[in-house]
C-alpha cells in the first residue's frame, strides 16, 4: 500500500521568499493577450517615432507652435475686432508690428544694464576669487592627492588662450545667431497668416466631420481652447508684470546692480512654473555673491525672492486664476515642463504649460468626466 507523504508546513519565512504562484489563473484566451500584446507594441512604437520626429524637427515646430500659441492666446480679440468691421490682414501686421517693438524696446532697456555688468567683469571675478577662498584648503588637498595618485603627475601649466576661447564662441554663437533669425522669420510669417486666416481655419476644421454633434463639439473645443489660452497668459502675463516691478524695487534697496535687468529676467523666467524661479534664485545668489561682502550677505536676494514669489504663487495666482483657468495639477505641470525641456530646451519649458492646457481641453471635450451624484 503506497501512502503519498505528507509535504511539511512551510514556514513564515519560506512562504514570504517562494518563488511559485499562489492561486494561479491561466488566460482564458491566449490569442486575445498577444492580440493586446501587438496592439501595445504598435503604439510604443508610434510613440517613440513620433518623439524622434518631435525632437529633430524642432528647429521648424518651435517657431510655429510659438506663433500658435500667441495667435490661440489673441483669438478672442482678434475675432471681437473683426466684427466690428476690421480687416483680418490689418489686425495681422498691427500685431507683428507691436510684437517687433516690444522686442526692440526690450532690447534697448536691456542694453544699458548688460554692457555695465560686463565692463565690471574683473571686478567681479575677483571679488568672486575672494568670497570662495575657504575651498582653497580643499582643492590644495586634491591637488596633494591627485599627485600621490599619479594623476596629472606632469606639472604642466594650462595652457590659456583667450583667442582660443573668442574663436569657440564665434563657432557657436554664429550658427546661433542664424538660427534665431531664421526661426524668427518662420514665427513671424506664422503668426501673420494665421491671424490673417483664422476665420477660415475655424470653418475648415469645423466642417472637416459630416455629423452635426462633432461640428458642434470641434466648434466648443476651439472657443475653449483660445478662452483658456487667453485667459491663463493674460492673467500670468499681469502677474509677471507685478513680480518684475516688485524685483526692481527690492534690487534697489538691497544695493544690487542694474535692478532694472533683474525685473526683467523675473518677468520672463516666471513664465516657466517652478523652473523659472528656480533659476532667478540662482542668479540672485551669484549676483550676491559678488555684491554682499560675506556669504550670509549673498543669500539675501535669492532669500527676498523666494519670499516674493511664495506669496504670488501661493496666494495671488490662486486668488485671481483660480479653478476657473488652471486646473491642473502641479505634478502634472512639473513632469510636462520637465518633458518638453528635456526634448525642446527652453523654448519647450515655455510652451510645456499651453500644450497642457490644449490638451486638457480637448480631452475633457473627447472623454468628458461624468459627476457621480452622492447619496444624501
């Protein structure tokens, strides 16, 4: 008579470290899982063609979505003078107009404060030398380490030529300087034409569906589109106007110099949430670096700033933008302004928020959130 033995109970130990499955199920249609299998597989890959395509054409897509989002940002207005008897090509080169004076008058307000810091170049370096003296016992000691290593055992001096260095800026800032006149160029006529053919690009895309309810629902998402465009950078462009008055006066009592060019960095970096204020704050602390004569000194302007900007973003945005223009949540703002910097740089910091806000729209249109009613 053959008795099957029993298998030992197992202890806590083993059953938490066991590598077999507990309950297994099996598929109740293998061929619908490698079905879904293919399917994902087919989008991962879209996804990752379609990023590629995003990042090599991004000399091309920048200018253009920039002139979008301007031209989604004025089309409320834009469409309030038209009715009101306007020519949409007039409308269009008063726009591209004002847009090229604020350009030069930026660039003349900025001229002044920009060629005094650079005239005051060694004085700088040299007082910069003089606040970071303490890490000189620590590179000496590097150094001595270094050499008992073996490492840079030579003794040779480094060789420093600053024509060297004069010839590889020119070698970057000229390929630079073209790009940015092309893609200028490429904005401006963008945004002309789009200004100019916005009635049209309206009815197209309207009358692109043959059912009634997707006209009408194409229709809603444009007008939400440019009322949340609008309204958002509107509003944050008052704000920022604000913030950079407030960063000029308190440059000015704290004795920093060309107060008037750090109001103006404070109005454009805080177009990019959280990254923009970020870098404010360290450009403030190497400007104290080089104005306070102590450490502690040069902590003061990043300090008053992150102070400035706490109270306008944690009590002013909200109070005037509220739910009614921004409702997204921060992490989802933090990670597509991290996204679009990692593939376009700056410019795609800049436009992470309006891509956000487009998207939003048009998927609360596509997938709209049903409200569950709770028992009284």
């Amino acid at each position: 008579m053959n008795v099957t033995p029993k298998r030992p109970v197992a202890g806590w130990a083993e059953r938490r470290l066991s590598l077999e499955a507990h309950d297994p199920t099996p598929f109740e249609d293998e061929g619908n899982f490698w079905r879904a299998a293919a399917q994902t597989a087919t989008i991962v890959m879209c996804v990752l063609m379609l990023g590629t395509l995003l990042y090599f054409a991004r000399a091309l897509l920048l200018p253009v979505l920039c002139a979008l989002a301007v031209g989604l940002t004025l089309g409320p207005l834009i469409g309030a003078i038209v009715k009101r008897g306007v020519p949409a090509w007039l409308i269009a080169i008063a726009v591209v107009l004002l847009l090229i004076a604020i350009v030069n008058a930026a660039v003349v307000i900025l001229a002044g404060p920009v060629t005094q810091l650079l005239g005051r170049a060694p004085e700088f370096g040299t007082a910069f030398a003089e606040k970071l003296h303490f890490f000189d016992r620590p590179l000496a000691a590097l150094n001595e380490l270094q050499t008992a290593l073996g490492i840079n055992a030579s003794g040779k001096a480094l060789d420093f030529n600053p024509m060297q260095i004069i010839e590889g800026m020119l070698t970057v800032i000229t390929p630079a300087a073209l790009q940015l006149v092309l893609s200028s160029v490429l904005f401006i006529g963008t945004l002309f034409f789009l200004i100019v053919g916005r009635a049209r690009f309206r009815k197209n895309a309207v009358n692109w569906s043959a059912s009634r309810i997707t006209r009408l629902r194409t229709l809603k998402i444009l007008n939400d589109i440019e009322d949340s465009l609008g309204g958002y950078l509107l509003v944050v462009t008052v704000i920022n106007l604000a913030l950079g008055v407030v960063t000029v006066v308190a440059a000015m009592l704290m004795g920093l110099p060309s107060p008037i060019l750090w109001g103006v960095l404070a109005f454009i970096l805080n177009y990019i949430p959280y990254v923009g204020p970020a870098i404010m704050d360290l450009l403030l602390f190497g400007i104290g670096l080089l104005t306070f004569p102590t450490l502690l000194g040069a902590l003061l302007p990043p300090a008053v700033f992150i102070a400035i900007t706490t109270i306008e973003g944690h009590f002013l945005t909200p109070a005037i933008v509220g739910q009614r223009v921004l409702n997204l949540h921060p992490l989802a703002i933090f990670l597509s302004i991290a996204f679009w910097a990692w593939m376009w740089g700056p410019i795609g910091a800049f436009l992470a928020t309006p891509i956000l806000i487009v998207a939003r729209v048009a998927l609360s249109h596509l997938y709209p959130r049903q409200k569950a009613e709770l028992p009284g």
